[in-house]
C-alpha cells in the first residue's frame, strides 16, 4: 500500500499539495469550534457505588451534594445581625432558581459549625442542578457569577469541587496557550540550528500546525456521536505538535541524506530520493504512528471518559500527524527538490548534507559500549532501578484544591474555610433505603462509633429513602478519609441491605478501584500489540520483548522521579509548586500511555536503520557477531543525531507542560521529560548497543513458521 501511496503522489504531488491545502482550510474552520462541544465532566464509573449513590439520590431528592461553598464575610457586621443575614439573603435572591437545587445557609441548617470563629463570616451550601456533570458545569457557569455580586458590604471567597474544577479548566487553558507561545519560536530555533536553513527549519512547525488543526477537527466530529472531555486538548496539543515535529524530522533527514548522494545534475533527484524515503523513513513513521495509537487506545478500555477522551485525543493527533507527514510533507519536499536547503544558516554555507559512516561520533560511542556490554548494562539498569525506587512507595488521590496554585481564587478560598471555621473536614453522603426512624437511628448510631466520624445526621426522607450525611476531620484525599468511608460500607443497612455512600472521598475510593481493575488490560494490551507490531516490522520475537523491558525501565524512573518530587514534596520552591503529598491517579496513566508510544518511536527508527544495515551486510563475509556489531554501530551512527534532535525538540514542547500552575500538569510535563530524555540518551545510546552485543545474531531470531510468515507477510523496507 505505502508503494503504491508513493508511485501516486510521486507522480501528482501538486494534487497531494493543493488537496492538502484545502483539507487543512476545511479543518482549521471546523476543527476551532471543538471547545464548544467539550464536555468537564467525566471523572466517574457509572457501575462504582459512588456512582450509583449520586444517581439515587439525584432522582430521588435531586442533587443534595455539596457542589460550592459561598463564603460571606462582613468587616462591619456579626453573622448574628439581622443586617448580614438581609446581606447574604438579597444575594442569593439573585442566583437562578433553576440552577441549583438546594441552597443551606447557616440559619438554615443552625449549625454553628458554618459560623467563622470571629463570628464574621458565614458559609453557604450550594447544589448545582443537572442530571450529568456537563449539566452541572452550565448550572455552575451561571451560580459562581450571581454569588459574586454581593450586596452591602459583604465580600464573598467561593470554594468547593466545582470552584475548583473551574479553577483547572480556566488555568489549564491559560497555560497551554502560554506554553504554546513560548515554545513555538522555541521550536522554530531549535529546527533552524539542526536543519541549517531557513525552509527545512519551518518544515517541522508547518506538520505540526497542521497535525494539530486537523485532530481538532476529527476530535470535534467525534462529539457528535459521543461526550468528549476537554481534556483531550491537553494530548492533542503534547503529541499533535511533538510527534509530528519528531515524524517531519524523520522524513527531512532521510530526503536530504538520499538528495546528498545523488548527482546535482540529476532532474529526478528528488522523486528518486522522496521514494527511498518513504520506502524507509516512511515505513517507520507508519509504524510508530500505529504503535502510539494503539497505546492511545488502551486508555479506551477505563470506563471514566475522561481517560477515553485523553485516547481519543491521541489517537486523532498521531494519525493525523502521520497522515501529515505522509502527503503533505512529502509532495513539498517533491516541489522543492534541492531548494529545502534554501535560506542556509552561515555555518552550512558551501557544505553539502553529510551522510553519516560507521565512523562517526555516534559509531565509536556504540564500540566503545559493545567491548563492555555486561559493565553497560548492569551499571544502567542498576542505575534506572534506584531512580525508580521511590515508586514503590508512592500514594494515590485525586483532585482537590491543592492542585491549584497558592494564589488563585479557589485556593485561597478553600484554605479560608480551614482557617476561619476550625479544622478541615470532609463528609460523605449515605443512602438507606428506608424511612422507618428506629432504623435510621440504629445505623446513625453504628457509623457514629467508626473511627474519626464526627457526626452523622439525617438530611431529607422522601418516598422511603433516607439521605444521612457523615462528617470527619481531614482532607478528603488522605488515606484515613478513605478507611473512614471503607469502614462506613461496612456497615450493613437496614435488613442487612447494602449501603451507598458517595463524595468525594468515596469517589477517590471508587476511582482508584476501578483503576486497579483496569490497568491490567490496558497493560496487556499494550504489550500485545507491540510486540506484534515489531514482530511484523523485524521478524524477531526478541527484540519486541527487549524493548517492551527497556521501556518499563524507562518509564519506571520517570515515575520514580515524579514520586519523589510531587509525592514527596521535593524541589517545591524550584518549580514552584505545594505538594499534596500523593500522585493524582488518573495521570500516570495518562503518562504510561504516551511514554510507550513515544519510546516505540524511537526504538522503531533505530532498529529499522540496524535491521537496513543488517540486510545489506548479509553477503559482507562477516561472521555473524561482526557484522551485528557492525549493523548496530551504523545504526547507532545514522539515527543517533536524529533521535537527540528530535528529542530536544520534543522535550521543548513537553517542557512547557512544566511551566503550568496546575500541579498534575507540572508533573505530566517533568515526568514525561524525565523519561523522553533518559530513552533517548542512556537507553538508545547505551542499553541498546550493549544489550544487542549481548544476544547477538539473536536479535533476529523467530520460530520457523513465524520466520516464514514474516518473511511472506512481514512490512520489510522497500
């Protein structure tokens, strides 16, 4: 199929062009109206009991769970003066009646517990109305604003889930489109320092503009068949713009290495070099694209959508960048012939592409790692299990408002709530299917006797069902509110009937359940489809089961750089954040799923140029350990300039990930940096050669009947 893309767009690469150049119009025109159709919401398992408590109890009561908490203070005025009361009511007069479906106040419930100790400030309960939490999300749109406009002179500080929720999506945003500014011109000077000209430089920012526009669109159509979070912009900025810079590289490198090695004279130099590139390059770049795409797609097997929306955005940015770099890129580069080296820096003045030996820089570092492969590979592997180490003692939770940065609004708001009305609690919401009082006695009394609880107290009965609310002290996202909650489900109801409980320390519960019921076939999945994909792309069974284990090295450190930084609270001050003191559990797998993609990348473009050099040395003469050794130093030698380059322009892109406000977006870009950095560097450059001196001509081994399949069905170099 790929010969015959190339024979086609060879011979009609202004059509490709002019096609593209549509298409691309058409997407950017659409693709921008994505952000409107985006969903917020998508963080639960609908089949968790937290799940089935909120749904219970929305159709029961309606919604009963604390969503936002207004915070009223009065400089003037004690919450016991009829005038702050008057205050407080003429503000909530102006909130939307439709919007919200239930509105406590302290006078309301006489807890004296929503009284500050200074007596001058009071807190308000508020519930958003909606069946979904995209519902909800429009009831907050509207809430927030009509809290703010406060009457008299009282002041308002709005804290609570949806404050917060709101406070990530507003800053994340922020932060993409700073981080995009910032790195862009970054990116474009970087291109311009490796490509030395002025019209290669701007090939890699072109592909991954329109890889971008175009997953946008294809996200967007997406949304008409289903809910898309928002937070699939995340991944399509990250890969649509990375992957595609890193897939552009590939295909100029080789264009311009083959260019180089044909006569000036010759009028077909470019068709001629654009075909060995796609025979090549482009082969690989289909390759990555497919293996990224499946480890995007294993997040598709987690039930919350907001971990299927981060897979459909992967998937539509690294299809659409292959797809990119596979039409548009090529037929440019066809038009342009010798003048992609137009616009040459001073230094690449009168200087022809190089084209790498196996005596090059790269060449002698492999030599010099293969005289020593065992000292290599117990020294690095030593190396990458002690920088992993902090992992295994890692904690998980979920987003609260310590996600956010110390001064915004929602932040400060939150810490207020601790400060000014005691210490911090969380509370869960508890169902029993009954109305009978000598019942709902019996279990108050029982969960009062669980540890830490400090109050279980009736909220509604209505059409026999019974809302109890349970209060303890401490955040929501610590281990002992969630033992709090495990311990309350053990209590039976009445009749020995089971028990729903939701909140937010139920929900961090459910989630971290489900999470640990899924990972399993998202890890099996991956490993699956890798190690038949580089099955079928090298007709070995022992180089994808090596690269499947240097990946899990790999991506083990970056974990266990992030653990220790994020969890551990390290280097607070230098990146500018305030640890929770645990990993938000939703973004490692988000990570996992990225870093294996993104290692399959450049694991494929080594091996695809040592599995080239392998081939043609097969009627050198050389014995067989010699000419391994030989193909992997050439491989080494073409691939290891590229890999850096690409990396570094990677990492620039990821980079600005870490530069974001929202600590598990920091810690995405950190962790992901960590892990970009040591595969292409410690892993590409020294674990492969030695590990590949070490197995030898069994590097390519595979059962008879698989050789014979792959060698009648296998994806070999055209």
């Amino acid at each position: 199929m790929l010969n015959r893309w190339t024979q086609f767009l060879l011979s009609r690469a202004k059509f490709v062009l002019a096609t593209g150049i549509v298409a691309t119009i058409a997407a950017a025109t659409y693709g921008l109206g994505v952000f409107d159709a985006l969903g917020q919401g998508g963080f639960d398992d609908p089949s968790t009991d937290s799940s089935q408590e909120l749904a219970r109890e929305r159709a029961v009561f309606g919604n009963k769970n604390v969503d936002v908490v207004a915070i009223f203070r009065s400089e003037s005025l004690a919450a016991t003066d009829p005038q702050f009361k008057a205050d407080v009511e003429e503000t909530l007069a102006g909130v939307p009646k439709d919007a919200v479906t239930s509105v406590l106040t302290a006078w309301d419930t006489g807890d004296p517990a929503m009284i500050s100790t200074d007596g001058h400030a009071v807190q308000v309960l508020v519930s958003l109305a909606g069946e979904t939490q995209n519902d909800q999300a429009d009831s907050n749109d509207v809430v927030m604003p009509a809290l703010e406009r406060t009457a008299g002179d009282l002041e308002v500080d709005l804290a609570g889930p949806w404050a917060v929720y709101t406070g990530v999506n507003e800053t994340v945003s922020e932060d993409l489109a700073r981080a995009e500014l910032i790195t862009l011109p970054i990116v474009l000077i970087l291109s311009l320092l490796i490509f030395g000209s002025l019209v290669a430089a701007a090939m890699p920012v072109m592909v991954g503009a329109i890889s971008v526009l175009g997953a946008l669109a294809l996200v967007r159509i997406l949304t008409l068949f289903g809910e898309v979070s928002v937070f699939s912009i995340n991944v399509i900025s990250l890969l649509g713009m990375g992957l595609a810079i890193d897939y552009a590289l590939f295909i100029i490198s080789r264009f311009r290495e083959e260019l180089a090695e044909l006569p000036e004279d010759d009028e077909n130099a470019a068709r001629t070099a654009m075909r060995i590139t796609l025979g090549t390059a482009g082969r690989t770049v289909l390759f990555s694209a497919f293996t990224v795409a499946v480890a995007m797609s294993a997040l598709l097997v987690f039930p919350q959508n907001f971990l299927r929306s981060l897979g459909y955005g992967g998937i539509a940015a690294v299809l659409i960048g292959a797809v990119t770099a596979l039409t548009i890129l090529p037929a440019v580069l066809v038009l342009l012939g010798r003048r992609i080296d137009a616009g040459r820096m001073p230094w690449r003045r009168g200087k022809a592409v190089a084209t790498d030996t196996s005596h090059g820089a790269w060449a002698r570092l492999a030599h010099a790692v293969m005289k020593r492969p065992i000292v290599v590979m117990i020294a690095i592997v030593g190396l990458l299990l002690l920088v992993a180490s902090p992992f295994l003692g890692v904690k998980w939770g979920s987003v609260d408002y310590r996600v956010l940065p110390p001064d915004h609004p929602a932040h400060v708001a939150a810490e207020k709530l601790n400060d000014q009305f005691g210490e911090e609690k969380s509370t869960a919401n508890v169902l029993l299917e009954t109305a009978d009082e000598t019942e709902i006695d019996s279990y108050v009394a029982s969960a009062s006797k669980v540890d830490k609880v400090l109050d279980v107290r009736p909220v509604e009965t209505k059409d026999g069902v019974t809302l109890l609310r349970a209060t303890w002290s401490g955040n929501s996202q610590t281990e002992a509110s969630r033992g709090v909650v495990e311990d309350l489900r053990e209590i039976p109801g009445p009749d020995g009937s089971k028990v729903l409980i939701g909140g937010l320390s139920a929900d961090t519960v459910d989630l971290l359940s489900s999470i640990k019921t899924h990972l399993p076939w998202m890890g099996a999945i991956i490993v699956a489809a890798m190690l038949v994909l580089l099955f079928l792309a090298f007709g070995s069974i022992v180089l994808p089961i090596k690269a499947v284990v240097m990946n899990l090295l790999s991506i083990s450190a970056s974990f266990g750089v992030i653990t220790w930084i994020f969890g551990g609270g390290h280097l607070e001050g230098f990146l500018d954040y305030s640890s929770t003191g645990f990993l938000d559990a939703t973004q490692p797998i988000f990570m996992l799923a990225i870093l294996v993609g993104l290692s399959m990348d450049y694991e494929v473009f080594l091996l695809s140029r040592v599995r080239e050099q392998w081939d043609k040395d097969a009627d050198s003469g050389m014995s067989p350990s010699d000419r391994n050794t030989h193909a992997v130093a050439v491989g080494v030698q073409k691939t290891g300039r590229i890999i850096t380059s690409a990396a570094l322009l990677l990492a620039v892109v990821i980079g600005g990930f870490s530069t974001s406000g929202i600590v598990f977006m920091k810690m995405i870009g950190v962790g992901m940096l960590v892990a970009l950095l040591v595969d292409a560097t410690i892993v590409r450059a020294l674990l492969v050669p030695a590990t590949m001196k070490l197995l030898g001509r069994w590097n390519w081994w595979a059962p008879g009947p698989l050789r014979r399949f792959w060698e009648r069905y296998g994806i070999r170099e055209a």
